[in-house]
C-alpha cells in the first residue's frame, strides 16, 4: 500500500515495517472499541486507565495472530488493582474485523486517587496466553511487574521470554469534541526488532532484576539501527497518537521517512464478546446437581454474569449439573 494512502484509522490497526532498518512495527488506534469496553463498567478513572493501556496493547500485539486463534494477556497484582484481564480474538475469516474484550477486578476499598494508577498493580505479573485452536497446546509466558507502566512490563515480557527487542510509545484518556459527549480515546505505535538467528542473550540481564533488555540482546549495526528508531519514535506527540485528523501514514512519513517505511493492510478490530448461554451451561455441567443446588438463589434460579460484556443468564437449575444433564 502507498504511503500517502488516506486511511481512516478508528479501531484499527496498522502493521508497517520499516525497510532500512530491519523493524516492524505497528499503529493502533482504539475509538468506539476501547469506550465500548469502559462503558460496560463503573469503574473509578485509575481503573479505567489500566484497561484502556491493557486494550490498546493488546490490539497492537494481538494482530499477528492467526485466523481464529486467541491471545489473551493478563495482570495479576497484590495492590488495589488485582486483575487486569483482556482478550483479543483473530477474525475468523479473511477481513473481517478482530474482537477485543477487557475487564478488571480491583478492591474498592483499598482504592486511592493518583496521577499513578500502575502504582496500584503493585508486585504481580504479567501473563501472555496464546490458544491457537482446538488440539493444540496454549502458550504461556510471564514476566514480573516491572517499570514504571505496562507497557514497559509488555517490552520486558518480549525481550524476556521471546529475545525480541520491543517498544511501545502509548497514549490514552477521555476527548471531548465540539457538539459530541466524552469518550475514550487511545493510540499507540509499536516498534519490533526481526527475530535474530543464531546468537543467544545471556541468561542475566542488565535490566531491572537482572531482566534482558535490548542492549543484551543486539549489538553491533543492529543496536544502531535499533536505536536510531527508538530515538524517532521518542518524538511522537500525543495529538498524532489519539488526535482525530492524523492518519497513521501521515504519522509514519512524519516520524519515519529517512527508515523507507512500507505499510500493509490494516486490520479493524472491535468490541466482542464469546460469552454465550450454551458456554455457561458447558461450564455448569462439571458439578453434581446437589453443587447446582448450593448454586441456586432463592427464586429457586442459578444466574451467571459475564465479567466482560455484563451479559445476564438465568437459568433452569434442574437443567444444569451431570444429573439433570438430560433434563429440560
């Protein structure tokens, strides 16, 4: 695709690679997906941040993925925010747009107003699941809550677990237009080094803990290369990130025309949810009818509510539990 190509970007992303330097990288912009997310919830504006950072980095990763696999990243943390859990699901057909889906657990009671709210995670981690479909094995990796934001732990996660030099430059919050109520808004690029053959990183790292950071992994013209686009991307602002008028391709021309930067097709993403009535029901049917029925409320009903997408479900309980399997 032609780098002057107007493309318009809400709740897409944009994969790019830059062809004098060897890295890929990709431009996200979340719009009506990411207030889709937050407006399922009442949450306090710290909370509302971490799910916005958590959403947009899971868009900006989840697009290599493959038809109809799953990626699913969460943080899990001992402070007031304990559960930061997003989904991001592969179309399942050739353009059809990807699926995005978010919530979060935290302790009202332990809640505080900051300028911080990663200060909130405090020790945990950060997981990365992959399910690439039925009969294979999901992935797993995880890394420490490090740095001062989850992007970094995200950088971390990459340099650590895969030896794959990764940078995110993020932004996000409410915007308000002229005549148009407030909403979320969220835009970030994401810098990647190709995988390298052959050499291994040490197994300690110069990084926070002893973790692997770029320098640990790349030397030589690649370290040069690796940083001159850091240094690039460091000039970004916040309006070509979440602003309404800047595509993505004027933003990569802008940061990055001396690196020859070549785009491919975008790919859409909205809010989505895979909860349904028959997924309950699959999930119900590992307990005995005598566990149903410790379940069931005085209406003499079993409910269940999808963290995700607020759906309710209310169910029969003598249709639910290996018992009454046959029931109903």
């Amino acid at each position: 695709m032609a780098i002057g190509t107007q493309l318009a970007w809400d709740d897409s992303v944009l994969p790019f690679q830059l062809d004098r330097s060897g890295i890929r990288g990709r431009v996200a912009r979340l719009d009506g997906a990411l207030d889709q997310i937050l407006k399922q919830h009442n949450y306090p504006a710290e909370i509302e941040a971490l799910v916005a950072e958590m959403a947009l980095l899971t868009a900006l990763i989840g697009q290599t993925i493959k038809l109809r696999w799953k990626l699913s990243l969460q943080v899990r943390g001992k402070g007031p925010a304990r559960l930061i859990a997003t989904d991001y699901y592969g179309p399942t057909e050739e353009g059809e747009p990807a699926r995005i889906r978010a919530y979060a657990s935290y302790d009202a009671d332990r809640m505080v107003e900051t300028k911080d709210p990663f200060s909130l995670i405090g020790e945990g981690y950060l997981a990365v699941m992959l399910d690439q479909g039925q009969g294979m094995l999901p992935y797993q990796g995880f890394t420490p809550i490090t740095g001062r934001s989850l992007a970094a732990c995200a950088e971390t996660y990459f340099a650590q677990s895969e030896q794959i030099p990764t940078r995110f430059s993020l932004s996000f919050g409410k915007s308000t237009e002229p005549g148009r109520p407030s909403r979320w808004r969220a835009g970030g690029v994401m810098l990647q080094h190709m995988p390298q053959t052959g050499g291994v990183a040490a197994a300690e790292g110069s990084g926070e803990g002893g973790l692997l950071t770029h320098a640990d992994i790349l030397s030589g013209q690649q370290s040069e290369d690796w940083n001159r686009a850091n240094h690039l991307l460091d000039t970004v602002e916040e309006l070509e990130l979440i602003g309404p008028t800047v595509t993505p391709t004027d933003l990569l021309v802008r940061l990055f025309h001396e690196e020859e930067p070549r785009v491919f097709d975008p790919q859409p993403a909205r809010f989505g949810c895979s909860c349904s009535e028959e997924k309950v029901r699959n999930t119900m049917s590992i307990y005995s009818q005598k566990d149903i029925g410790h379940m069931t409320n005085e209406a003499g009903r079993v409910t269940a509510d999808c963290q995700f997408c607020g759906a309710h479900y209310d169910m029969d309980p003598v249709t639910l539990g290996f018992e009454g399997k046959d029931a109903g």
